[in-house]
C-alpha cells in the first residue's frame, strides 16, 4: 500500500502552477494594452484605425482565450495523468487502464462539437459583418494589383495613380519615410483615402494572383485577375501607414510596397484636384492587363492613360 503524500504534493503543485498561471494572465492583460489588443498593430491610446479593427481584434483575442483555455485543461489533465498513473517505484505491474468508459466517450465527442460550433458562430457573424458591402459608399476606389506594384483608380474623381516597382528597399533611410511612418517610402504609390467616409474598394490584378494588405488595418483581400474582389470599411484615424503584398506573387514580390494616407475630406478632395491638375485624369484599363484577349479591345474615352 502507497503513502498518499506524493499524490497530495502532485494535486497541490498542479493547483500552484494553474492559479499562477491564472494570475499571470489577468494581470499581463491589464498591464499593456499591446497585450489588450493581442499583440496585433494598433496604437496605445486604444483609437481604433477602421471601424472594423475592434471587431477583428476582439475575434482575435477571443479565439486565443478559448484556445489558451482549452490547452490548460489539456495539459492539466495530462499532467494529472501522468503523476496520478505513473509506475511507482516497487510495482510488479502497470496501473489499472481504463478500457472502456461510456460518459468519456460521449464527452470526447460533444465537447468538441460544441466548441467548433462555438467557434464558427462567432466567426461567421464577425467575418459577414467585415464582410458586408450593402452600406452605401462615400467614396470608391479601384485598386490593380500588377508585377510588381499597384495602381489606383478613384473613379468618383475620374483621376488615377499608376504606381512603378519599387527598387532598393533595402536601402530606404529615414528620410525616405513618409510622415515617418515605418515601411513607407516617398517613392512608393500612394493611395490616399478620406478618414470618416465609408470607402468601398475593388480589387483586380494585371496579371497573376496578389493580396492587398495594410497591416495597420487587420485585413487583407486577394486581387485575382478576372475575379474581382470588393470590401469596405470606414479609415477613422488620419495618419500614414504601410501597405504590402501579401501573396507570393514572383521575383520581386517583397518590394511590391506602397503607402497609405488617411487624411481629412478636404484634403481628399484636393489631392484628386492635384492629379486631375497633373493630366492624371481619366482610368487606367484593363488594355494593360497580360492578357492576350485585352489588348484586342480598345480604350473608351475615359481609359486613355
């Protein structure tokens, strides 16, 4: 017969380690609101960048205390198995396994059924939101991914922005930057949106499969050629941020960079006169996308450029 002191000290230290662990993790989330924001991009007076950040940041989050939660239990239970089953020292014989056990067996297969379905229900309601184009847009704009840049149609203006692979990165210093921001570069296309107004974008590609990515955003959306893709949000915060491609897209698919202003109406509307001013006026057509059927069809009067 067995001393039921290792047994004790066992339940003891696992009781220790998870009300640290509990303790560790409240205060850790109260302490930094980069932890907050589940180490995602944003800034520490909690302003949200889109009206679509908070949502995305709390889905993220809740996903991780689900996952983190479900991991403790597991790895509790292991480790309770593992001391409470062990072979001591002077057993002839294995411990006792349980073969067979109806109300575990049920449990393995609800209890994760209910967490998937958890899941899904909170994912699908968030991604149909951030998903959702049936608001009324302020603004839209058409963005066309190509080997290896972007360029930038605001249709409502009639003006456009054609942007040109971006060469030596790796060489950009700090008065290179944009406002400062990191990742920018003065010589990257700009694509300028108006904070407050809901802006819808259209996404295509010239050429193979890319991914629009403003990271400072939470959102990406692939630009696939004939396929376009359309999203929506509304940029709350006025400042300069860093936009990439997030598909592997070929040679030079970590240049493929480009700036992103979010600035005041007023401004918007200036710039869009600033490149009407420049000749920039009209839309830049599919006549340049690779495609062999494109360059059969002519230009309307507005695809000039």
């Amino acid at each position: 017969m067995h001393s039921h002191t290792p047994r004790r000290r066992t339940r003891q230290l696992l009781t220790v380690t998870a009300l640290a662990g509990a303790v560790l993790l409240l205060t850790s989330g109260c302490s930094s609101d980069t932890v907050k924001r589940g180490f995602l991009p944003g800034y520490d007076d909690g302003g949200p960048v889109t009206n679509q950040t908070d949502r995305i940041t709390h889905l993220w989050n809740g996903s991780w205390i689900a996952a983190l939660a479900v991991g403790i239990v597991t790895w509790g239970l292991m480790l309770w198995c593992i001391a409470a089953y062990r072979k001591r020292k002077g057993d002839e014989a294995l411990p006792v396994q349980v073969r067979y056990h109806m109300p575990l067996e049920i449990m393995y297969t609800v209890v994760p059924i209910v967490m998937v379905l958890v899941l899904f229900f909170f994912t699908d309601r968030d991604v149909t939101k951030i998903q959702d184009t049936s608001a009324p847009a302020d603004v839209n704009i058409s963005v066309v991914a190509k080997q290896w840049s972007w360029d930038f149609n605001y249709p409502d203006a009639n003006v456009y922005e054609a942007g040109v692979h971006a060469q030596d990165v790796g060489g950009i210093t700090k008065d290179d930057l944009v406002d400062g921001a990191p990742g920018t570069d003065k010589a990257f296309p700009t694509l300028w949106l108006p904070a407050g107004e809901n802006v819808k974008f259209t996404l295509t590609s010239r050429d193979v499969a890319h991914s629009f990515w403003v990271p400072a955003f939470l959102y990406k959306e692939d630009a696939i050629p004939g396929h376009p893709n359309t999203f929506e949000f509304k940029p709350l915060r006025e400042g300069t941020y860093a936009g990439k491609c997030a598909e592997l897209c070929g040679e030079w698919h970590s240049s493929m960079l480009f700036n992103v202003k979010v600035v005041s109406p007023d401004e918007f509307d200036k710039h869009m006169a600033d490149l009407k001013a420049q000749g920039n006026e009209g839309q830049l057509s599919d006549e340049y996308n690779r495609d062999e059927n494109a360059a059969e069809s002519a230009p309307t009067e507005s695809e000039t450029h």
